[in-house]
C-alpha cells in the first residue's frame, strides 16, 4: 500500500472522516499498517480518552 491508500484505510477503519495523518512516503505492508493502526489507538485510549473522563 503507497501512502495515500494507508490513510485512506486508516480513515475507514478507525472511523474518522478526513484523517490526515503525516505518515511516511512509502510502500506499506500489512504488518507495518496494523502496527501504526495499533499505535495510534493506543495513543487513542493512553492520550486522550484519559482526558475525556
């Protein structure tokens, strides 16, 4: 996957409309997207839902 279709993946599956991430120019493979798609929500629940309750 090329930059443009991981965002837009990452858009669909996390359900956020116009994600814009800055993520790395490259080929992407399977691994590399669920690890990001991971880490971001981990940030997610470590980083901010924290500060939502």
């Amino acid at each position: 996957m090329d930059k443009e279709e991981v965002l837009a993946r990452l858009s669909k599956d996390l359900e956020i409309p116009r994600f814009a991430g800055k993520i790395e120019d490259k080929e992407y493979t399977e691994e590399e997207y669920q690890k990001l798609k991971n880490d971001l929500n981990d940030y997610f629940e470590n980083y901010v839902r924290n500060i939502e309750n």
